[in-house]
C-alpha cells in the first residue's frame, strides 16, 4: 500500500514542476497541466514513463536545457520518491536521462 501523504507530496513536486518550467524556462506544459489535474502527479508521472518515447513537454525541456524540470529527474534525484515506482520505472528513468546526457546519469 503506497503512503498516502508521500504520494500528496509527489503530486505537489508534479505542480511544482510545470509552475518552475512556465517561470523558469518559458515552457506552458499545458498537456501535462491537464494530465495532472486528471490524474494526479503520481499517475500522470507513470503514464509518461511508460510511455514508448519520450513526451513532448520532455523534448522542449531538453532543448531549453533543461532536463532538471522533468518528470524523469525529478524521481531520478530525489530517492525519496522512489519507492512510489518500480525497478522497470526507475530504470527507464535513468535510461533516458542519460541518453540525454543528464549530468551525474
């Protein structure tokens, strides 16, 4: 059973990143705004990495550089949230920093 308060928390740092990339790189991540909204932070954050390829809202974070306000790194720093996923999502996490030469991936 996952913490209740620990996945609030998540679903905080989830608004909090598309409020820091909307200021802080000029990026209105409207598509993962709505996903949050009808998902919550914690899903929204699965469906993204699940996901085949990487999202939109990543691209255009890789290309203000911006990596750090992702989804992917947001998990992948903080070892706090990383039990809210498993091994295969971590791993994909991590995979996919580091092809995009994240530092310390």
């Amino acid at each position: 059973m996952l913490d209740g308060a620990l996945t609030a928390e998540f679903d905080q740092a989830m608004f909090s990143i598309y409020q820091r990339a909307l200021l802080e790189a000029n990026y209105k991540a409207t598509r993962f705004l709505h996903m949050l909204h009808e998902h919550g932070g914690l899903q929204t954050a699965i469906i993204l990495i699940r996901s085949p390829n990487i999202s939109e809202g990543y691209a255009a974070l890789w290309e203000r550089r911006r990596l750090d306000l992702t989804v992917e790194a947001v998990i992948y720093d903080n070892p706090k949230w990383h039990q809210l996923f498993d091994k295969n999502d971590l791993a994909i996490c991590a995979k996919r920093l580091k092809a995009y030469d994240y530092p310390g991936a």
